[in-house]
C-alpha cells in the first residue's frame, strides 16, 4: 500500500529510542523527511547516523531539545519552523506508590508527557488549519483508560493527551487536518525492555517467565498476553499519518492487544 507520505515532513518528539525511534523508520521507509529530537546532541547525532545508514536516500534531521526545560522547547520551535505531521510521543513513566509521589513529581510528568505536546501543538496546528492539510497524533496508552495503580500519576497525564487532542480535532471542522490519540499497551520498547531484564535478574527468573508473569497478573485483560513490538505500534501511527486516513478524526485508536475490554 502506499501511503502517500512521500515529501511530507514529520516532527516525532522524543524519537532517539524505543516507539518514536520505530515510526523514524517506518516514515524514511515510506518517503517521508523526519525531523527527530532527544534529549541531548549525542543521542540525536547518533540516531541521525543510524538511521542514515539504514535509509541512505532518506532525509532525516533533528534538534535536541529536553521537554523538562520550557527554553529548550522554544529553541526546537525557532529551529523548524512549519511541519505537516507532528508526533508527540516523547513521554516518561515510573512505578510509584501513590503516598509516594510527591508535587514534583506531579508537575514533571504533567509537563514532559502533556505540555510537551500542547507547546508544540500551539505553535504548529494553527500552520496546518491555515494550509489546511496536517496531522496531529498523540502517542497516549492504554493506561489512560485503564488507569495503573502502580503509577496514577502517569495515568492522568495519558488521559490529558485523550482531552487535548479531542479538543483540538474540534477545531479541525470543515479542514483536512486531523488530530488523534494512539493507545499502545505494553510495548517493548528500549525502557520496557531494560526493566523487564532487570526484573528478571533481580528475581533470578528469565525475562520470558517475568513477560508472562506480568500478563497474567498485572494486565490479564490482555488479548495477546504479550508486550508488542515497537514495529507494530508504529505501522499503526504511520498509517493514520497519512492522507489515507482522511476519514479519521478525533479518535483514540487503540494498539493494546485487546487490553481495554471495550468495544468501542
Ligand atoms: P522510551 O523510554 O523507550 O523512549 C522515550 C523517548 O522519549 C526517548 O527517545 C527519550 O530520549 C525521549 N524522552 C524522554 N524524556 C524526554 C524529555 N524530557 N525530553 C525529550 N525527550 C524525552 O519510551 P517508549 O516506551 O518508546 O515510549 C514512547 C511513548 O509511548 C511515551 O509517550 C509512552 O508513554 C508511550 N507508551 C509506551 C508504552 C510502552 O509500553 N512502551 C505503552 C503505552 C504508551
């Protein structure tokens, strides 16, 4: 299938690693120019590299920027000026007992995993209404349904994305420009990955019994009872990236292996 993204531009925040390292990919493999951006130099030079390699005739560039530091974000916005698809995906999470998770913490996960997005939809969205093409996506969870009582904190901030891009899409009436939330369940990604291998070295098990562990008694909704590949939740962001999904707006499309038992 082609998906039409030949020439487009796309910003994907927090794409040095793990989910929105995986939709770099997949957008140089469909013809699309990718902007990419982490926390520091290092780790943005090195994903440019890489990825270069991979993808010799791809354009890729990219800005650091830390979505803790407001000066940072303004930096990245002065840097590009205009984009037709903005991923905001950069976003952290952390067990922590509720008692446990003091005002900072609060504020820091508020401001990394929602107003990274909004800041940058700020400056971006209106540029899209006013061409009218654009897609906005917002790389929410399953968590932001599902909310874990292992980290309420990181709960309500995927339930903020939810919010935001359903407001927004509001604003989209009558225009191309579209703006949805993706919900990937447990994916495994580069700081899954780590936790799953340090869980099982520290209970002295292997990382497939601690995988199905976790399935059985932390997410026994799943459908898959498995994380899913970093691949497979970037097809997904991809597709609804692309003028084939013009039909598509203000919705929350689910990639959590049938997790949320919903149906709808
Ligand atoms: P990851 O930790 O593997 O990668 C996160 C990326 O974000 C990295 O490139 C990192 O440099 C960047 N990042 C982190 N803090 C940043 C900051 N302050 N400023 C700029 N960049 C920053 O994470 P992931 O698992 O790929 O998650 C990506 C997104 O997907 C997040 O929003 C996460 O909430 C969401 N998500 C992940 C899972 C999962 O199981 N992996 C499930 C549902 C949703």
């Amino acid at each position: 299938m082609d998906l039409k993204l030949t020439g487009k531009k796309a910003l994907i925040s927090g794409s040095t690693a793990g989910i929105g390292y995986a939709i770099a990919q997949r957008f140089l493999a469909e013809g699309a120019s990718v902007i990419l951006n982490g926390r520091s130099d290092e780790s943005v030079n090195q994903a440019i590299a890489e990825l270069k390699a991979e993808y010799p005739n791809g354009s890729v560039s990219g800005v650091a920027a830390d979505f803790s530091k407001v000066e940072d974000v303004n930096r990245l916005i002065a840097a590009i000026d205009e984009i037709d698809i903005l991923i905001n995906n950069a976003g952290i999470f952390e067990p922590k007992a509720f008692a446990d998770i003091p005002d900072e913490d609060w504020f820091r996960f508020f401001e990394i995993n929602v107003l990274s997005g909004i800041r940058l939809a700020r400056h971006y969205f209106p540029k899209m209404l006013a061409k009218n093409w654009g897609r906005v996506i917002f790389i929410s969870s399953e968590s932001g349904v599902f909310i874990p009582d292992e980290m309420i904190h990181y709960g309500m901030t995927k339930t903020a994305q939810l919010a935001v891009s359903r407001g927004l899409a509001e604003l989209t009436k009558g225009t191309a420009v579209t703006v949805n939330s993706i919900l990937p369940g447990p994916t495994k990604s580069k700081g899954v990955g780590q936790f799953i291998e340090e869980l099982a070295s520290s209970g002295g098990k292997s990382t497939a019994d601690v995988e199905r562990e976790f399935f059985k008694d932390m997410r026994p909704t799943s459908l898959i009872q498995r994380f899913a590949a970093v691949e497979e939740v970037a097809d997904t962001v991809v597709y609804y990236s692309s003028p084939l999904a013009s039909a598509t707006n203000g919705a929350s499309i689910r990639v959590e292996g049938g997790l949320v038992k919903s149906i709808l």
